[in-house]
C-alpha cells in the first residue's frame, strides 16, 4: 500500500530532457523508417542503446516529444525495438512509471506491456488492476483506466500458447470483467491453441459456460471448417444442458466447429421453447449443412436422415468407383457423389483424397463439387493433392478450384448474440 501512495502523487511529473543532439538523430531513424521499412528502423534504433530505449518509452509514456511524422512503419519499428530488448525495457518502463502514474501514463504503460508480448506481463497488469479499481471493474468500458487495461490484458491473452499454467493462474486471480478480457482477447488472437485453451474453460466456472462457447464460437474466425473432435466432444453434451442460454450457445458452438455428428440432436432443438435455442439450431444446421435456413423441423429431419442414409449405404461404393480403372466409371460416380452436400466437410476430404487428379473428366465434376461443399476442410485435404497433377491444364483446373475455396475461408458470421 506504501508503495502505491508513493507512486499516486507524482500525476503531474515533467517531462523527460533527452540531450538535443541524440533526439535528432533518434527523429532522423524514424523520418526514414518509410524508406527503410520497419525492421531497418528498428535495428538502427537498438544501436543507439539505453538511450534510445528511455526515449521510446518516455514518448508512449507522454513524457518526450518527437518532431518526426510516425507512420505505420515507425510505430512498428519502436514495438519491435522496444521487444529487441524487452526485459531492459521492462525495467524502463517501470522505473518512469515510478514518478507517472495516473491517469495517461498508466494506459500509455499497459499498451507497451501489450506491446513487449510477453504473456508474464498479466500479472503486472493485473496489479495495476487492483490500483485502478474500481475503474478497472466498471461495466462501463469507457470509464478512465477500464479500457486500456482490458485491451491490454485482451492483447497479452493472445499470447496464451505458451504458458498454460501462469495463465490459468492468472484467470483465476483476476476479477470477472478482466477474465472475460482474456478469453476474448485469445478468441480475437488466431493462436494455433485458441479453440483448445478456450475449451478447456468449460465447466471451470471462472467465467460462464456461456460466455465462453459464444468466444469459442468467434474463435473458430468464421472458417467453413470442421474442428478437432476432441473440441467438439467437449460442446457437444452442453446442448443437453439445464441453463438454456448454455443450450443456446452450444447449438452456435457446434455450428461454428462443423460437427456433423449433431446434427440430428439440432433437428430436435428446431421445435424447443427457447427462442434463442431454436434460432442458433437453425443457422448451425444451415452452417453444418450449406443448405439455407428456416426449414421446418420435418424437413430438416427428414433430409438429414435421408443423407445420412446414403452416406452410409450408398457413398463407400460411388467413393471406390473414383479411384477405379474404367473412365466411365469415374465420371459416373463423380457426378452421383456431387448430388449430395451432407455430411459435407466428411464428403469434401473423401472427394478431395480419391480425386482422380489426371482424368479431366471425372476431376472436373468432383472439383465442382468440392467448390460447392465450400468445406475449407475439404480445401486443406485438396491442397495435398496438388502436386500429383501432370501437365498444365490438370494443374491450373485444381489451382482455380483451391482459389475459390479459399476465397470462401470466412462462412457465414455467427448470429449476434450478446453476452
């Protein structure tokens, strides 16, 4: 607590003075960053050493000037400077901040935490939580101190691959509105553990079961894609769940990972009480199935059994018929196999797997199928075929086929559904 009133009075702390000559030269780097690029910049930078380091966290702290134009290039070069050398400038960081605390240089110190990308930096922000409380824990995100320290704290989340304990420490320490701050900060970071880590926080009871499928849901970043089912195993009995909004955001979830194994128990959810329930069983069914919404419940049914039907008695025959020696063969089954779009992301990697790479006939129908099925699934697998095409015009009819699907890598966006 000493410390902390030590630190409160010095709000009105002058500027730093840097010696004019080194803020020339310093401003000379950043004038030519859009000529050099940022990596350039940002090596020459480290080279002017300590000094150049307190002058970069004073200017983020407001505590210096700078009478060169920042571009995109040179804000990148200081952040890369600054992490060049992140542990010194930690320690910078700190020290300035011991005679500016409240309120600019605080925010301006947790965006180069943020910045410095070190994911151990959650405990300081967090104890700056506790210094700017209750700010820091006000629904209302614009109050002062609230919303740069969620951002940051938001920021360093995304960084959450690499230390799996110290995080979950950190959750559990810090108070709700900064918890929610982390998941979505790591949903936001395209991490390759995200979907993972955020998973892991069902049933935890650190933040709301709901909350976390609706960011496990924006997680997945709109991508037409079926997900591990280890992570769909995880959502799935939720949509059993007694809490109905938990129900709810688990049909958005299971849409969102493409889990064709739910379909059926969706189908049910088309006639519950909830409106919100039967609203996201809806758009999960439509996004697991690429067919348009607002079918009723009897249709739904009815298609999903029928193609489920053929996926399991009729598909296994057409699918070895590609990968035959009769020519004719292929192209039948080819055009049979694209009449069906269910279960999709099952059927694009068994298409794309048996391709018939060099038959431009049966290649032909079976592509044009992978590009309707939009499963970027079925693209991952179809991408492992390309180096089997022979000869130009095989390879250039694959090559499209991948660029229309990737051009589909975002489906639909989840329905809004606030937390």
């Amino acid at each position: 607590m000493l410390g902390l009133l030590l630190l409160l009075p010095a709000w009105f702390a002058p500027p730093q003075s840097f010696d004019d000559a080194l803020v020339r030269r310093f401003d000379a780097h950043i004038a030519s960053s859009e000529t050099l690029g940022a990596d350039a910049t940002a090596r020459a930078l480290q080279n002017e050493g300590a000094a150049a380091l307190e002058w970069l966290v004073a200017l983020r702290l407001g505590r210096a000037q700078s009478r060169a134009l920042w571009n995109a290039e040179a804000h990148a070069a200081a952040a890369q400077a600054l992490r060049a050398r992140d542990d010194a400038a930690r320690d910078v960081l700190l020290r300035q901040l011991e005679t500016s605390v409240e309120p600019k240089p605080l925010a301006a110190a947790m965006g180069v935490l943020a910045d410095l990308g070190d994911e151990r930096d959650l405990e300081q922000l967090l104890r700056w939580a506790a210094l700017l409380a209750p700010q820091a824990l006000d629904d209302d995100l614009e109050h002062a101190g609230a919303a740069p320290l969620r951002a940051s704290v938001a920021k360093l989340a995304s960084l959450a691959c690499r230390y799996e304990p110290l995080w979950i420490a950190q959750i559990e320490q810090a108070p709700q509105p900064l918890r929610e701050a982390i998941l979505r900060g790591l949903a936001d970071s395209g991490a390759p553990d995200a979907l993972e880590r955020l998973a892991k926080m069902l049933g935890r009871e650190l933040v709301s079961d709901s909350f976390t499928l609706v960011e496990l849901a924006r997680a997945t970043r709109g991508s037409d894609r079926r997900h591990a089912e280890n992570l769909r195993q995880r959502v799935r009995p939720l949509l059993a769940a007694t809490d109905l909004d938990v129900r709810r955001d688990a049909a958005l979830c299971l849409g969102a990972l493409g889990d064709e194994a739910s379909a059926e128990t969706l189908v049910a959810l088309l006639t519950h009480e909830h409106a919100g329930v039967r609203a996201n069983a809806q758009w999960a069914l439509a996004r697991l199935t690429g067919r348009s919404a607002n079918l009723s419940a009897d249709a739904w049914g009815r298609w999903i059994r029928s193609e489920l039907d053929w996926w399991r008695e009729d598909a296994p025959l057409l699918l070895d018929r590609l990968v035959c020696t009769d020519p004719k063969l292929r192209v039948q089954a080819a055009h049979a196999l694209a009449q069906h779009r269910f279960p999709r992301h099952s059927l694009a990697v068994a298409l794309a797997e048996r391709l018939p790479v060099n038959d431009a006939a049966a290649s032909a129908a079976v592509l044009a199928a992978l590009v309707q099925l939009r499963s970027q699934t079925g693209a991952d697998a179809l991408e492992q075929r390309a180096p089997e095409a022979r000869g130009q015009a095989c390879a250039e009819r694959l090559a499209a086929s991948l660029a229309a699907l990737r051009s589909q890598e975002r489906g639909p966006a989840t329905p809004g559904v606030s937390h």
